[in-house]
C-alpha cells in the first residue's frame, strides 16, 4: 500500500490547538449537536485525532459532525411523530464514542506505528460514521418505502434494520464526501480511497444487519451496534490490505 502524505501537526502550540478544539465543542454544544458529555468527549477525540493524525483528521472530524449533525435537523418534526428524534440535547458521550472512538484509536496506532494502515483505517471509520448516520437520518425523513434488510418486507420508516433507497443513496453520498476530504487533507491517496468507501459501505449495511437481528431482539443497544459497524470497516479495511 503507498504511504500517505498527511498534513503534519505543524508548529502550532498545543494550547492553541486545545482552544480552537474548546471553541468547536462550544459551538457544538450550542447549536445542540452534542450534550455536556458529548462535548467533552468529542473534544477529547478531536485533541486525540488532531495530536496523532495531523490537522487534516481534525477536518474530516469536523466535516462529519456538520453532515450528521444537518441531516439530524432535517425533518426534525417528521422525526418527532415517528419517535425517532434524537434528542434536543444533542448526541450524548455515549453516542460519540460509539461512532468515533474507533477512529481515535485507529488515530493513535499511527502515532505509534507510523503505518498507513491505520490513516486508512481511520478514515474508512469516520467515512463509515457518516454514512450510516447520514443514511438513517435522510432515510427517516423522506421515505415512506421502508424495507427490513433481512426479509425485504415494509416496516414503518426508523425501525432497526429498516432501508430505503433514498437513505442507502444519501449514506453513500455521505461516504463520497469524507472520502473525498480524506484525499483532499493528504489523509489517503487516490488508491486507497476505494478501499475506505467499500469498507464504510460495507459497515453500513452491517450496521442494519444488526438492528435488524440482534438489536430488534433487544441483545444490543444502538451505541454497540454503530461500534460494531465502525469495527466492521476496520475490518474490510485489513481484509482488503492483506489481499491487495
């Protein structure tokens, strides 16, 4: 696999760096993105992801946050009626972790290692983040042909496992997105960029896989289920290199 060329750290002082990261949190929390706790884990993950993994894994960050956090606005009252919304506090710490402490972990094996496997294994994690968040939230608002992935039968739009083609569509288009930022802050290279896209999408239909089976039975709760979907991603991701 090429190395990756990522932004480096840079000279910037670390005070510096931890307020710009203390300002986005605020905001975050402001604009009632996130929680308290959800601030605070966020910008712990973001000081992780910007001191192991450079400036550009601070922007990827940064551009999930204003995809899920708009595609959770979004047809927030349809939301409402369906019992879907998420709450007015915003996602809690729990929540965060769940759909990014994949990705600080993959931000510090890096750091450590210096291996390209891991920036690759990062972005696939972020990408597949936003992918499947972006997908639920879209597929909640605007499609009324919800279908349950493991028997293709209609269930009523934000039931666990449930997709649509408007949220596959929107999930996918997400992906893109993160993928291409990846590229653009010198995370991973043109080559690696398939592999990360596959492995998010991969992750996501995993992700409606398990709410369809073990989390509609009540074996696992939201947050595991979009761990285990980050997880996933990693997964391909090392299949993939071993392969390839």
């Amino acid at each position: 696999m090429p190395e990756a060329s990522p932004i480096p750290p840079g000279s910037h002082p670390l005070w510096v760096v931890a307020l710009v990261i203390l300002l986005f949190a605020c905001l975050a929390r402001l604009i009632r993105g996130v929680s308290l706790s959800g601030a605070i884990a966020g910008g712990l993950v973001c000081f992780v992801l910007y001191t192991a993994a450079g400036p550009g894994a601070f922007v990827l960050l940064i551009l999930l946050f204003i995809l899920t956090w708009s595609a959770t606005r979004l047809g927030y009252q349809r939301k409402q009626k369906l019992g879907t919304a998420e709450k007015k506090e915003g996602r809690t710490a729990s929540q965060v972790l769940a759909n990014v402490g994949i990705a600080a972990v993959c931000a510090v094996a890096y750091h450590w290692r210096e291996n390209s496997f891991f920036l690759l294994a990062m972005c696939a994690t972020l990408t597949e983040a936003a992918a499947d968040t972006v997908s639920s939230e879209i597929g909640q608002t605007s499609s009324r042909a919800t279908r349950l992935i493991t028997n293709w039968r209609r269930v009523p739009a934000g039931t666990n496992g449930g997709i649509s083609l408007t949220g596959t569509l929107a999930g996918a288009a997400a992906a893109l997105l993160i993928t291409a930022a990846g590229i653009f802050v010198g995370l991973i290279g043109r080559q690696e960029s398939l592999t990360s896209f596959v492995a998010a999408f991969v992750g996501m239909i995993c992700d409606s896989f398990l709410g369809a089976t073990l989390q509609q039975r009540g074996r696992l709760n939201n947050n595991t289920v979009n761990f285990l979907g980050t997880l996933t991603a990693v997964a391909v991701v090392a299949i993939w290199h071993l392969h390839f």
